[in-house]
C-alpha cells in the first residue's frame, strides 16, 4: 500500500482503522489501544437480544420489590420465579427522558425516542435495528418484528419508519421453518436481484455526482456511497440464503390460537422465537404483546384493557394481577429454556412497556426485567421514583456488550450504573 501515511501517538482509539485505496479497515486489538501496562480487561460478550414489551404495562406495586440490591424480598409477581433469581436484574425508577403520551409513546420503548404530548416528531432507530443493521448479516433473518394481535411495532429504522409486524404465528412459523416451492425461491432471488440492480444505478449516479460537488459534499456522499455498498452485501448475502434449506424442527405448527387467552398466545410466539433462536436463524427479536381479550383465563371475565384501567379497584386489580402474573410466568419459562439450552449466558433478554402506570397512562417508572447475556444478576437496581433514571442507559450496556463501540444511544447519559 503506497502513500498512505500514519501519525500515531502512545495511545490508539480502539476505532483506528486503515484507509488506502478506497479500503477502509478496522484495525485488530493492538497493545498501543491500551495504556501501558495496563492489565487487559475481561472481555464480555452477547451475541442476541430479545425485547418483549407489553401494551398496558405492569401494576408496579405487585412487580417492584420494596428493597433494592442484592438482598431484595421478591414481589408478588417475582415470587414465583426465584430459581431465576440470579439470570435477571430487576429495574424500577426508570424511564424514557422526554417521553410521555400515554399509549402513544409505545413508538419510543425501544428507540427512546423522545416523543412529548401534543407534538409530533420524527422516530429514531431502535435498539434491536442498530443491533440487526451492525450484526444482522449473519443469520438468515437479520431481525424479527412480532406481535401478538396487530402490525403496530417498537421497531424503527434508521429514518424513524416504523416496521409492520408480523402477528401469525402460523405466517412466523412456515416463514422459519417451511422450504420453499423452487418457483418462490426464484421469484424472490429474484426481487433481490432487481433490488441490487437499483443499487447499481444508484450507484452509478453517486459517483458521477462526486465529481460535481465540493470537499464537503463528497465527504457526505462517499460515507453515503459506503452505505449503498454495504445494502448491496447485504442483499447478496439475502439471495444467498433463497436457496440453502431451511432448519428442520420438531415443534408442530401452531394451528389453534386461543383468541381468548393473550398470555397463551404470548406462550405460542416465545416457543417460536425459543426455536428460531436454537437454530440461529435470527438473533435480534422484539415481540410486542397487544392483545385484549383474556377472558379464556380462569378467574377472569372481563378484557386486558379495561383491567388496565383499574382505578385501585379490588375486583380489577385481583383479575389484572391473574393476567400479568400469567405474562410474567410465560417469560419466565422462556428464560428456563434458553438457560436448559446454553443459550441464556449470550442472550440478553427484556421485559418492559412504556407504560409504568397504564391505569393513569404514565409513562414515568417503567417496569423493567432484564436477563441473560453475561451481566451480573440477582439484584434490585431500586432508582428515584420521582426523578427517574434514564433507562437509555441500559440500552448503551447491551449494545456494548455486543461489542458494538456505540458511545450514546438516544437520550443515555452513560451505560447503567450498577449493571456490570
């Protein structure tokens, strides 16, 4: 590599890279990265994330133990799930700084995006987007967007588009694990391949575009021009897997969904994702649970939102706690299988809603369970209930450690004190 030159002082940035030739590397871990001397840190790391948000929140008085640390007394609702003690932290006095709405602010649970009453504004990416967008080329689908009842979804772009969900497990399931007809195979790779032609003009036009503008521009537009390369990687890569077989899996299809029981439908789409991360077919997964109807639940006679809206009602709040100790439970067991499997050291895993009191639709004290992926659990992380946290820190920790060099995301302000 001819006349490229570097001036490098004692100590390099971990994001040095090398750029000759219309090359641009990223350099391997040096000793000149760390201080002399210094004593190599322990390196940690993920490898998949799974959010599950839910639409109308949690009653905080029956999740949030009293105590925090290490040596907190579990809540009515963690009760029951103590021999997972020490795979999740629980998170209480935390929120989205910004971010109020009510049931509208369901855009910002995992952008953080702040999004004020009465105002409209632009969405941000969201965290499992960011993830899928750096690491998402390595599994067949580089991300799943789910939900239980609806398109609606937490998942955003990079421009602040939201992506429509996809709310039949029965659509998920063949979409996974059912081959292709040879004929759907080539109309697809086929899609691709116009897809990637697009680029080619586009491309085509970049560069003739560079020639016309000045130093700045042509800095934008070569960072832009990077960006159309890496879409065309990435649409390779997607025409590749057209054709390689699909994993075969021993569960059965999922034909009956009980329309009447949201905790059994939640069941239905975590033993899906459960299977679709076993077969690393994905690693970046959000599951938006919206369904109302729970009447099919023993003990319940009435729908998920009025429930919701309980007003301190006795008779409300017994049939609330039925279905949320339901919801909780059903993640619960998903966390099992994930640690039966080995999967659980490497895979970060949520439990939130951008509602922390759905009966005064607040979006202040968010209710947070986060598992899996290396951290230090068994603890209350127990912050201000009145001048909350911001929760985009934890967001920063886990893009961290999947070893994304991120040093912000949204509205964070570092990553999560006590989360180590």
């Amino acid at each position: 590599m001819k006349n490229v030159h570097f001036s490098f002082g004692s100590h390099l940035s971990r994001r040095a890279m090398l750029r000759g030739a219309g090359i641009s590397l990223g350099l391997p871990l040096l000793e000149a990265m760390t201080p002399a001397f210094a004593a190599t840190p322990e390196v940690k790391s993920a490898k998949r994330f799974v959010g599950v948000s839910l639409a109308l929140g949690l009653h905080n008085p029956n999740l949030v133990p009293e105590t925090g640390g290490r040596d907190y007394k579990p809540s009515r609702y963690l009760a029951g799930i103590q021999d997972l003690r020490n795979d999740f932290t629980v998170v209480s006095g935390s929120s989205h700084p910004g971010v109020t709405g009510g049931h509208t602010a369901e855009g910002s649970i995992f952008s953080a995006c702040p999004n004020q009453r009465g105002t409209t504004s632009r969405n941000t990416i969201s965290i499992d987007q960011l993830m899928a967008k750096h690491l998402g080329h390595e599994t067949r689908f580089p991300s799943l967007v789910l939900n239980t009842n609806s398109q609606s979804s937490p998942s955003y772009t990079e421009n602040g588009s939201m992506i429509p969900a996809e709310n039949s497990a029965m659509k998920l399931f063949t979409r996974l694990f059912v081959n292709d007809s040879p004929a759907e195979q080539e109309r697809q790779a086929e899609l691709i391949r116009q897809g990637r032609s697009v680029m080619d003009v586009v491309g085509a036009e970049a560069k003739a575009l560079q020639r016309e503008v000045g130093a700045g521009d042509r800095d934008k537009l070569d960072a832009w021009f990077t960006s159309v390369r890496e879409l065309e990687q990435r649409l390779a890569a997607n025409e590749a897997w057209t054709y390689k077989p699909k994993p075969k899996v021993a569960m059965k299809p999922p034909t009956n969904i009980p329309r009447d029981n949201e905790v059994a439908v939640e069941r239905i789409y975590l033993d899906i994702i459960h299977m679709a991360l076993m077969t690393d077919s994905t690693r970046f997964i959000t599951l938006h649970v919206t369904g109302n109807s729970v009447q099919g639940i023993e003990g319940v006679d009435t729908s998920y939102h009025n429930l919701s809206h309980h007003g301190m009602d006795e008779e409300k709040l017994a049939q609330l706690a039925l279905v949320e100790q339901g919801v909780i439970n059903e993640w619960a067991g998903f966390l099992r299988k994930l640690k039966t499997d080995k999967l659980l050291g490497d895979t970060m895993v949520m439990l939130t809603s951008n509602l922390g009191n759905a009966s005064a639709h607040d979006n202040k004290n968010m209710p947070v369970l986060f598992a899996g992926g290396g951290f230090k659990h068994g603890q209350h992380l127990a912050f201000d209930q009145k001048e909350n946290y911001p929760l985009p820190n934890l967001y920063l920790s886990a893009l961290q450690r999947l070893g994304l060099e991120e040093e912000t995301f949204a509205t964070s302000t570092g990553t999560m004190s006590g989360l180590a």
